[in-house]
C-alpha cells in the first residue's frame, strides 16, 4: 500500500492532509516535532529511511515571516536545509518529493499573475530561505515538485481570517493594508491539490516535475479586501463588524518587506493535474460557516 510521508504535524497544510481523503489504497504518516526537529537532517534521513514511502512531502516551514529577519540562521535550517535532506533521502528510496513554497519568493513588482518561470527576487529572509529550499530540493531530487501557494487560513491556526476575528471582537476600527493584492486559500484545497500532486509524483502517471503555482481562483485582492470579506460573511454570526480603514504597508513598518502583487498563475498546474480551483470567496464561506458552527457548539 503506498505510503504518503508527511512532515509537519500541527501546521494548518499538515492538519489539512492528515484530515483529506485520501486516494484509494494510499495511506498517510504524518512526522511531527516531537518526532523529528527538521534543525536535525540527519533525523530526516532516518525517518524517511525507516519509513520507505513513495512520496515524502514537506507541509512544515519556518514561517514567522518578521521574525526570520532575526533569526536567518534558524530559518534557513528549517526551510532551506531540511528540503534539501528532505529530497535527497527520499531519492535514496526511490521515493518522489512534495515541497512547499510561497509568493514571498517574488519582489511583488510584476503587473499580472506570476508565472512558474517568472524569475525570484525575494525582499525577505523569509523568502530567501524558501527561494533557497525549492532550488535545494529540485537539485537534490529529480522527482521534485514545488508548489508555490499564498495567504493560506484555515479555521484554528493562527491567519489572518482568524486573526481579523478576534480583532474585530475588540475594535470598532480597524486599518488593513491596502497596496498588496493577492489570493486567499484555504488550507482545505490546498491539501487536496498537495495530495493529487503527491500521488501522480509519487506512483505516477509519471507528471512533468518542478515548480506550480497553486491558491484558491477568482479576482485578486487586496489584504483590506480580504478582511471586507471576512466581515461581510461573518457577520452578524460572528462579531459586529469593524469599520475598515486602508492603511499602506509603508506605514506597518513591519520588520519584513512583502510583494506588492503576490498573485500566482494557475493554468500549469490546472493543466498538467487538472484540478479547478475554487474562488476564494467560496472557500472562504466554508471556513467561516465552520467557524461559527465551532463556536456555536463550544
Ligand atoms: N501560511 C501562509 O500564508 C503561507 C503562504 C505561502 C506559503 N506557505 C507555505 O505553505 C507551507 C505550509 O504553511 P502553514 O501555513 O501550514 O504553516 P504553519 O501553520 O506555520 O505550520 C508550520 C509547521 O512547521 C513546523 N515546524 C516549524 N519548525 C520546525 C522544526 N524546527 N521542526 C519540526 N517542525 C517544525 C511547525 O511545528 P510546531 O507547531 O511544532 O512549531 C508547524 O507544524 C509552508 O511551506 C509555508 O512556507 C504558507
């Protein structure tokens, strides 16, 4: 029976696989800190030798993005290092690789989505670090695939869907960047794209490695579109709803620059996996509706 090896355990991808159903006849592990702390890539060899799957894919990241200004070294052991053992091993197996990367590899200059081939300029140590994890992994594997996603939330991880309820349960106010646009997605699709991904990689039909671009469809938007969205589906089951004021990311000063336009191109992994995209207006409903059932029943 095929074997999925997930590492990452309590992450909001990791939560999202090991809740996914799973293809028929796979089975999935999931390998969390207490087991394996991705600082150790020897501890990486090791699991991924003991366990011989078809496909090992990396759901765990170091993703304080403002944090990671202040601790590079931390960061790249964590994303750019442990990809890199990651693949190698799984290679030593047989097995294909499933790693996870992100918009922030982009400087947010371009007009239009971003494609695949679009070259990186990463503003921050956070993006670096992974820029430096896909190149990593691609090199050290050639049943690589890189999935490149953005501002991912789900219902209980700390996002920004959950953060901008809580905020809204405290303030009347409430200013929210309005110069950097994007696609929200829900951890939920990502984890089924992750997974048809990893199966096709892992047993084949044998699909073209190397990068994809995968988040949820429909029109971009800015972060203060998203929190307008958030409000207008949550209310009045949720909270009252805050007064949004546009602020720019100039203003934030927050330790780490962020792209201007983080929007991905979706056509080659809608191609080569066939997979639809929901709009993130839809995904995000559900994840509001499960939000207020859990509070309703909590
Ligand atoms: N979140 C986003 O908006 C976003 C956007 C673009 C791309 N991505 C990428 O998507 C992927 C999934 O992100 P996510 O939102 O699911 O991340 P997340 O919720 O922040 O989870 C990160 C996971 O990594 C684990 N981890 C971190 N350092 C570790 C270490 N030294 N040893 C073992 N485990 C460690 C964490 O474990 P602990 O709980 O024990 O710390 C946690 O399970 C990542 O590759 C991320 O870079 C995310």
């Amino acid at each position: 029976m095929p074997l999925a090896l997930v590492f990452g355990r309590t992450g909001q991808l990791a939560r999202a696989l090991a809740a996914a159903p799973l293809p028929e006849g796979w089975r999935l592990e999931s390998v969390g800190r207490e087991e394996v702390d991705l600082r150790q890539p020897k501890a990486i060899a090791r699991t991924i030798e003991a366990r011989r799957p078809e496909v090992v894919i990396n759901a765990a990241a170091y993703t304080g993005v403002d944090q990671a200004e202040a601790e590079p070294l931390e960061a790249a052991a964590v994303n750019a290092f442990a990809p890199q053992a990651m693949a190698a091993a799984a290679l030593e197996v047989g097995a294909a690789f499933v790693q996870l990367s992100t918009d922030y590899v982009f400087d947010g200059g371009k007009h239009g989505p971003w494609t695949e081939d679009d070259p990186i300029r990463p503003l921050s140590v956070y993006g670096q670090t992974k820029a430096a994890g896909e190149a990593s992994a691609l090199a050290a594997n050639p049943r690589t695939i890189v999935v490149r996603t953005s501002w991912v939330y789900d219902a209980q991880g700390r996002n920004f869907v959950t953060t901008m309820l809580g905020l809204a349960a405290e303030r009347d106010t409430l200013e929210v960047v309005d110069d950097q646009v994007g696609r929200p997605t829900s951890a939920r699709d990502l984890a089924e794209a992750v997974l048809a991904v990893a199966v096709r990689a892992g047993v084949g039909p044998k699909p073209r490695y190397g990068v994809y671009h995968f988040t949820n469809g429909g029109a971009e938007v800015s972060w203060k579109g998203f929190a307008e969205a958030i409000f207008e589906l949550a209310s009045p089951r949720l909270v009252h709803r805050p007064e949004i004021r546009a602020v720019a990311s100039a203003a934030r000063a927050a330790p780490a620059a962020r792209p201007a336009n983080s929007v991905l191109a979706l056509g080659r992994i809608i191609a080569e996996f066939d997979l639809t995209p929901r709009d993130w207006r839809t995904a995000l409903a559900e994840t509001i509706d499960e939000i207020a059932a859990a509070r309703a029943g909590g």
